[in-house]
C-alpha cells in the first residue's frame, strides 16, 4: 500500500467495525484475507494496525473511523486498553487519562492517591491536580484516608474518577 493520508473514508474503505474489532475489506497481504480481524497484540497490551507502513492502534482508529479525526489521547472508559467498543471509548487530556488509572504497583497503602507521610505519622490523600500534587487530610488509618480520597476524586476527577 503506497503512503496515504489517513481519513475517515479510507478507514471505512480498510475496515468494517463490529464489537470493538475491525475486520479487512481488502487483502492487505499474502498472509492475511478479506474478513480476517485486524491488528495484533503489541507489548503494552494495545491491539495495533498497519496501514500504510505505519502502525496505529486499533482504538484511535475506531474512534477516527465514528468521529472523523484523530484526539491526542483517547481514554479506555474501563480501563481495559484490550476492549475496544466504541462505548468503551473516549477523547481525554493526559490528566483525565491518568485519573482514570488503576491503581499503581508500588503503592503500598492498597489504596489509590493514599500515601503515608512520615514527618506527621499519618496518612493523607495525594491527587494532583491541574499539575500540581494537592495533598488533604490527615488520617490514622489508611482505610479512613481512601474513604475521603474516593470523595475527593468524585469532586475533582468527575467522570474520569477511578477508585481501584
């Protein structure tokens, strides 16, 4: 395939979408058939697709083929980058795609934006915030610091609040 500016109708051209998946219109390659679903695993966990020696990833083509363009970000409501239903996608700042993360490995309080300060033998919550870390409360227990930052990020992170 000779190098072509992406647009929505060449997508429709490419592609037919059902259930989060894209399947060929076209026999791209020797190895792969009209109907055959399109893109591949790649090491992040994201379905990616090459169109015109440039992969893509699956969702930002989802998203291009119903809306017309390409967002900078585009958030994966559940968290779940492998579940591309268009209702399970959405345009997003990097602020509101990181706001909707799970919770992070290192963390050892068990708790999202829960952190222990040493200085004050207690725990508080940790969000940030129009790029700032904004730090509340001072609690005894970890328990009782997520208890308020679950509240903290259903006022500050709206709909893209996650609580795990």
């Amino acid at each position: 395939m000779a190098k072509q500016i992406i647009t929505q109708e060449l997508l429709h051209n490419l592609f037919t979408y059902k259930d989060g998946k894209l399947f060929w219109k076209i026999k791209p390659s020797n190895s792969v058939n009209i109907g055959d679903v399109a893109g591949c695993l790649d090491s992040n966990n994201y379905y990616r697709v090459r169109i015109s020696n440039k992969m893509y990833g699956l969702h930002r083509i989802i998203f291009a083929m119903h809306y017309g363009y390409f967002p900078l970000i585009i958030d994966h409501i559940d968290g779940n980058s492998k579940n591309n239903l268009l209702s399970n996608l959405r345009e997003a700042t990097h602020a509101e795609n990181a706001w909707n993360s799970k919770l992070h490995q290192k963390n050892t309080s068990k708790y999202k934006n829960v952190i222990f300060r040493k200085e004050r033998n207690k725990w508080t919550c940790r969000l940030r915030i129009n790029g700032k870390n904004i730090m509340r409360g001072a609690f005894d227990t970890p328990e009782e610091a997520n208890i308020y930052a679950i509240k903290l990020r259903k006022e500050m992170h709206k709909e893209f609040a996650n609580h795990g």
